[in-house]
C-alpha cells in the first residue's frame, strides 16, 4: 500500500507502524540468522521483532491451560456436587421416615420404595448435569470468541462431544451410586422403627 494512501486514513502521520515480514527458505532460518537480523534491525531503530510462529504458540498454550485448569474446576464441583446429592437424599429419606414405615406396613414392596427413590436421585443428579454441562459449554464458545476476537482471522470453534458424552456418562455413574446408597437405607428401616413417634 502506498505510503500517500495510508496518510488519507491515519489521523497521525506519527503514529503509522510498518510491518516488515522475513520468511526465510523452507520456512526456517537458522538463530544465527535471526540474531544477525535483529542486530541490524536494531540498529537502524527497527524494533519490536516477533515471530509470529511462537506468538502463535505461547498464546495457544496460554489459552490452553486456562481451560485445563477450568475443566479441573468442573471435575471438583462435579464431585462435590455427586456428594451433596447424596447428602440431601439421606436427610430427604431422614424426613420421610414415618411415610416410609406407613408404605411398608401397608404391604408396598421394598422394591417400589428403592426404585422411586433411587429413580429421584437420578432425575436430580441428571437435571443439575446437563445443566452444568449447557452453561459451561457455552461459557467456553463465548470465552474461546472473545478471546481469539483479537487474534484476527476466522476461528473454527470445534464440541468436543466425545469428552462431553465421557463426562456425562461417568457424572450419571456417580450419581447412580451416590443415589443407590440413601435408597438401600431407605428399604433397611423396619416399619415398626419407622413409623415410631419421636417427640
């Protein structure tokens, strides 16, 4: 672009930066071709030097790590979130103690009890992962597009819907498991216990 063309659209002729981009043979130089570049560049006044290719690196690694350590969080409160379900069915079968002596005594089968309860912490544990799954997906499309915004250029933003569909599966394991257990208390209590008044 000629430099009376770029003047017509800079508001300061001062502040207009040139770019000079070196590709060397193969698309690679050696260091002692890159030093004796910067040294010359430097002294004629020529200065940042970037290469683009480790720009490109450290940033893709930068964001990187910020997700990994995102994904761990995710990993943490999963597991945290498994055991507080597990914690809320054993108060929930605590509180329903006497409607579960007063199912027995009246010849409803363990079974139906440990299957309904187990089936509440299913339904439960389900809603709050794919919950956690749909906003941290799109927490992660929104955060990947304001991030590469700045970078230029169209970015390909892939699901990774395998690692999805892992996650899912072995969060549903869990809580499968963190359910059966309040379950099986659930069909342990006798009827005579259960329905006995406690002032």
């Amino acid at each position: 672009m000629k430099q009376n063309a770029i003047s017509q659209y800079a508001v300061d002729d001062q502040q207009i930066q040139t770019t000079i981009l070196i590709q060397g043979k193969n698309n690679g130089m050696s260091k002692e071709v890159i030093k004796g570049i910067e040294k010359e560049f430097t002294l004629h006044n020529i200065y940042p030097l970037n290469n683009p290719t480790e720009k490109f690196v450290v940033q893709n690694s930068f964001i990187q790590v910020l997700f990994s350590l995102f994904e761990g969080f995710s990993a943490l409160a999963t597991f945290i979130g498994i055991a507080g379900l597990m914690v809320v069915m054993l108060r929930v079968i605590r509180e329903r103690r006497q409607q579960i002596g007063m199912m027995r005594a009246i010849g409803v089968q363990g079974n139906l009890i440990y299957w309904s309860i187990l089936f509440e912490g299913i339904s439960l544990g389900l809603t709050g992962i794919l919950l956690g799954m749909g906003l941290g997906s799109y927490t992660g499309y929104m955060m990947i597009s304001s991030l590469m915004k700045d970078g230029g250029g169209n970015v390909t933003i892939l699901i990774p819907y395998g690692k999805l569909a892992v996650y899912l599966l072995g969060s549903l394991l869990f809580t499968i498991l963190a359910s059966m257990i309040p379950a099986r208390k659930a069909i342990k209590l006798p009827p005579a216990e259960a329905t006995r008044y406690v002032g």
